[in-house]
C-alpha cells in the first residue's frame, strides 16, 4: 500500500521527502533572505540605526562611520552566504531529480508511443489485407 502512495507523489514531493532538516532550515532562510520583505525590513532597519546614532545626544552606541553596524552586515553576509550557497545547492539537486524523472516519463511515453504506432500497423496491414481479398473476389 505504501508502494502504491510513493508512486502517486510528484517528483517534487518526492525530492522534498528525501530532505534532512538542515537542509530545511536552509532552504527557508535563503527564501527569506531572498525576500522583499528581508530587503526592506534591512533597509530599514539600517535607516533607524543610522538616524539614532546621528541625532542621539548622549548614546551613540555607534558613531559615524558605523563600526558596529559593518560588523553586523559582515556576520550576517559570513552566514548567509553559505546558507545561500547550499539552497543553490539543492536547486541543482532538484532539477537533476526532475530532469530524471521527466526522462523516465519520455521512456514510458516513447515505449506506448511504440506500441500504438505497431498496433496501427497491424491494423493498416490487416485493412489493405482485406481490401486486396474483396478486390481479388470481384
């Protein structure tokens, strides 16, 4: 029974099956990396940051040229990048599962292409057969 349920699932399910959760946890921050609502909750954030340190008079937990924030963009791209770079990883994996699943579907395809285009043979056979029996008997 389960058999019969693996074989009902996509490609895609199939392949999102196969994941471990670290490759989860990756997949779904690059989507939000990769998100406008990451860029402009970023933006923002930098724009809050840079004001309060220009306009605060007694606590400039960051003065100009902004250290800490550098700091922090750099970590974040140390992290990032990687997590990036095995989501783009997993891209790939996926369009090998697919490219092979979509080239066991042609096989499949090709074989009862085959078998149609043998039957219609035979039948077209078998019809001019007749033609030329009723054509012989006139």
């Amino acid at each position: 029974m389960a058999n019969n349920h693996d074989r009902s699932k996509t490609w895609h399910q199939k392949h999102k099956d196969e994941l471990t959760f670290g490759q989860r946890i990756a997949d779904e921050t690059a989507a939000v990396i990769g998100s406008w609502k990451f860029i402009i909750f970023q933006t923002v954030f930098v724009f809050v940051w840079i004001a309060l340190n220009l306009v605060g008079y007694y606590e400039k937990w960051d003065p100009f040229p902004f250290i800490l924030l550098n700091l922090l963009f750099s970590t974040q791209a140390a992290y990032a990048a990687p997590i990036i770079m095995m989501s783009q990883n997993r891209q790939n994996e996926r369009d090998r599962y697919k490219a092979e699943a979509d080239y066991r579907t042609d096989l499949k395809s090709k074989s009862g292409i085959e078998e149609i285009k043998k039957t219609l043979d035979r039948l077209e056979n078998e019809k001019l057969d007749q033609i030329i029996q009723i054509i012989k008997q006139h």
